[in-house]
C-alpha cells in the first residue's frame, strides 16, 4: 500500500471568515492526511465537508484515475461536525479507517469549508 502523509497546519485570524482546506491524495489505496485547526478564542463550525472526487479539476494527477467525477461520500460532513464542531482545536485524519472508500480506484480528495466563530 501507498501512503501519503501531509501535515498542515491552517490558522485563519479573521472572525466569521469562511475558510476551506483541501488535502489530495495521490494514491488510489491508502490516503492519510492530517490537518491540524487550532484557534486561541473562537470555536470551528463545519458548513460543509466532501471525500470523493466531484471535480476532475480539483487536485489533478492521472486523468484515468480521475474519470469518475460522481464520487463522494454522504456520511462526510457528519464525521467531519463529529470531530470538529463547537472546539477550538481539530484534527483532521483521512484514511480508510476514518473514511469508508466511496470509490475504489479513483483519486480522491477531502475538501472541507468551515468557519470560525466567538465562543
């Protein structure tokens, strides 16, 4: 298995700002990411979470591996709120022990929106 490791860390120092991270994966079996949110005074609300692929634009490699552009997980945006709302610190992990593989064989990639707000 492949395994690709990332570690990001995002800060966004503006109230109510709507921000988005996207982490890619660049292999078809294993992805494993992480993304780390931490906030001193606000707490992070999800508006929206995908894992899949929708878009054969959005972290591009092998256009075979890209081809289907109907791929996303429903139960994402659930297990995203789950970790992350109502707290000041996040982390994310993608992986198939987070993430159920919605299309086996295809790239995907985690692309969550979420904002910031005052305790």
């Amino acid at each position: 298995y492949k395994v690709l490791s990332i570690l990001s860390l995002l800060a966004v120092f503006l109230h109510g700002h709507i921000s988005y991270f996207k982490l890619c994966s660049r292999s078809r079996t294993i992805i494993r990411s992480i993304v780390l949110l931490i906030f001193i005074h606000d707490v992070i609300m999800i508006e929206t979470a995908n894992y899949g692929r929708t878009d054969d634009k959005i972290c591009d490699a092998d256009p075979f591996q890209m081809e289907n552009v109907n791929c996303y997980l429903p139960d994402a945006y659930k297990i995203i709120s789950q970790r992350c709302n109502n707290r000041t610190q996040c982390v994310v992990v993608t992986g198939s022990d987070v993430f159920p593989d919605p299309c086996p064989g295809t790239y995907k990639y985690l692309e969550v929106q979420y904002e910031r707000r005052r305790q």
